[in-house]
C-alpha cells in the first residue's frame, strides 16, 4: 500500500538554526513529489514539485530534494516567520492519486 | 489572497442532507483540485479537473461528486451527509509555468455536519 511518512512530527528550533524535515515514500509509480506549507486556519500554500531523484529546488531559505525513497526539505537560517506545518505529499499510480504524510509542525523561536 | 475563491466559507447543516461548495479557480488557471481536510485524517486529496474533463481521482467518496463547467469553476457535491464529513474542503487551481506546477489554494470552505 501506498505509504507517505513525515519526521519528526514536532521540531522546535532556534532563530537561525538550521534544520531537515524528511519525508519517504513508498509508492509505485511516482508521478511527483510536493511540498506545502499550512498556517493555522489557512489554506496550504505551494512550494515546490520535484519529479525525479536527483532534483532539488530552491526558494528563500527552502531547498528541497529528492531521491527514490525520500525527499529532504531544507530549512537554512530559518526565521520565525518559517514557523508553520510542512506538508508533502506524492503522486503516483494509473490514477494520479496524491497521498499526504501527517506533516511536521514547526516551530522557530527568536 | 490566492486569486482562487470558494463559496461559501462556512455551512452548516445536517446528516442525510446534501450541499454543493463551489470553487472559482485563478483566472488562466485550467485545472482545479479538491482536498478534504480533517484532524483525524489530515489532508486528503479528492479529485482533479482539467479543462473539464476528470484528470485525476483520490479517495473519494461514491457519495461525493465534482465536475468543472465550461467557465473553469467547479462544484463539489456532497450528499447524504454523516457526521464524519465535517471538515475543511478546500480547492487548488494550478498553472503551468514553462515545466512547473503551482497549485493555489482557497481559503476553504468550513462544513459542519450536525
């Protein structure tokens, strides 16, 4: 079955401190990865798609990559803004179907 | 603000009833996509449009429905509602730049089943 999972589910960090969310996947046929972002009582925003291991992507202090079994999201110098869950999910199968992992929720103090 | 509306934000109604939440995607944007999401389950996609036609299905439900019309909107029809519905829907329109995909979300829609 078709398997999303996210760590840690919690991560608290210090202004600056530089940190990795995980996510792997077990799934066949992966069509593409997505990472989101959600703030309390707001609609998930986009943030990146990678396709194929290998691929990595940037935006601000966000650097996502890939391999065949699990993407790293890669969080520099986060500040607390950066504080929100982080979702990814995949797509994958004669569907297209998207699958979610739980998320982490994090945390950035000043 | 996205640029995606939805309609209406917040519904409240009744088990065995039947609502239609709609969705107004970016303008350009061809695709759209459903997402329910719950604190038990989480996140869980639905289904997708694209230009009208069915692109992609998740796990949803026989007593669910979407389409997209000709304008781009779409609707998602729930009917003969139980508790366990009560959730965030929320829809997606995307556009493609150059290769990339960027999905815009709604504010969502609140639906409380009662």
């Amino acid at each position: 079955e078709d398997q999303v999972t996210q760590s840690p589910e919690a991560l608290r960090l210090q202004e600056g401190e530089s940190s990795s969310l995980n996510c792997s996947y077990t799934v066949s046929g992966l069509r593409g990865l997505f990472w989101y972002r959600q703030d309390p009582g707001k609609g998930p925003e986009f943030l990146f798609t990678l396709y194929s291991a290998g691929e990595e992507k940037e935006k601000e202090r966000l650097k996502a990559t890939l391999t065949k079994k699990e993407s790293f999201l890669h969080i520099t110098a986060p500040k607390p803004e950066d504080s929100a869950t982080y979702l990814c999910a995949v797509q994958a199968g004669n569907n297209n179907d998207m699958r979610f992992g739980a998320g982490t929720r994090l945390t950035v103090k000043p | 603000d996205s640029g995606v509306t939805q309609t209406p934000k917040h519904l409240i109604t009744a088990t065995g009833q039947r609502v239609t939440l709609r969705c107004s995607p970016r303008s350009g944007d061809l695709s759209v996509y459903w997402y329910q999401q719950s604190l038990d389950q989480g996140l869980q996609f639905l289904i997708q449009y694209y230009n009208g036609e069915e692109r992609a299905k998740g796990n949803i439900l026989e007593r669910f429905s979407a389409q997209q019309f000709p304008d781009l909107h779409s609707e998602l029809n729930l009917s003969s509602l139980e508790l366990g519905d009560s959730a965030l829907y929320f829809c997606a329109s995307s556009t493609l730049q150059g290769a990339e995909e960027t999905q815009y979300f709604g504010p969502g829609t609140r639906l409380l089943v009662l």
